[in-house]
C-alpha cells in the first residue's frame, strides 16, 4: 500500500504524451493477449517463487506493482483524465491484482518457513509443515484469474475501453 500511495504521489511528475502519439496510436501499438498473459503469468510465478527465497521475491514483486499501479494512476490522474475514466481503465485489473495476491501469498509462506528454520534453534519449536496439495491448489486458482485476467485485458480493455480514451 505505501508503494502504491508513493507511485500515485511520484506520477504526478509525468509529464503527458506528445501529441504525435495522440494522433497516431497506432505507432505506440496494442500488446496481444498471449503476450500480456505471458508476461502475468512471469510475475505470478516469480512471486510465487519466494517459497524458495524466503518471501523476498514476493516482497519485490509486490512493491514493484504496487508502484507502478500507483504512477499509472497518478499520471493519469495528474494529467486531467477524470476519476471514472480511471476507474473504468483499472478496474478490470483488479482481477489481476487477486491473482498476483495469491501467488504472492504462497511466497510469503517462505518468509515463516526461512523465520522458523532460523529460530528453530532457540525456541525448540517444531519447523512449520506446509501442505503441499493446498499449495497446489492455490497456484492453480492464482494462474486461473491471471488466465482470465489477460483475457480481459487484452480483448477487452487495451482494444474497446483504452481506444475511446488515448
């Protein structure tokens, strides 16, 4: 959340983009939908991958698009582009957003198991169990919204909502 609300405060210093890609967007392109599914699902996985990194990979993972959603919105926003119009751009990746969470949170789970393993020692505590079949379940929920998710973004959002807008 406080990289988000940073990313919101620092979009304001974006500057708006010139008007020749205004009047041809076809120059900027449209990402397809394979590739911005390609592109979650890298995100998903690394930051599922902090079960092996002792949640630092999910940690960046989620800081890092906490501050990119947050300039997005901000240099929209600080731009001129009202709050619905925001609104209606973002909102469909909210769906996106709960899958990253959930893929995140499988890695946040290495962070208690690196914390148990290291005070193992002095507690005399049982190391954490993980249930491996919950796990499985979870990344396979997670990499089900991110698939639905890129559908959407990419038929949906980047070629009927974005080109009344930009």
């Amino acid at each position: 959340m406080l990289a988000f609300i940073a990313g919101i405060w620092s979009g304001a210093a974006i500057r708006p983009v010139p008007a020749l890609y205004r009047s041809h967007p076809q120059s900027i392109g449209n990402p397809e939908t394979a590739h911005i599914l390609s592109t979650n699902i890298g995100v998903l996985l690394l930051s599922a991958c902090g079960l092996f990194t002792f949640g630092f990979t999910s940690i960046v993972t989620l800081l890092v698009s906490g501050l990119f959603a947050g300039v997005v919105i901000g240099a929209c926003y600080h731009n001129g582009m009202s709050l619905s119009v925001i609104l209606w751009l973002t909102l469909p990746h909210s769906i996106e957003l709960a899958g990253l969470w959930l893929g995140s949170s499988i890695g946040l789970i290495g962070y208690r198991l690196g914390c148990g393993l290291f005070n193992q020692h002095r507690r005399h505590e049982p190391v954490l169990r993980i249930d491996c079949a919950l796990l499985f379940k979870v990344l396979l929920i997670s990499l089900a919204i991110t698939i639905i998710a890129a559908c959407i973004e990419g038929e949906i959002t980047v070629k009927r909502i974005a080109g009344q807008y930009v």
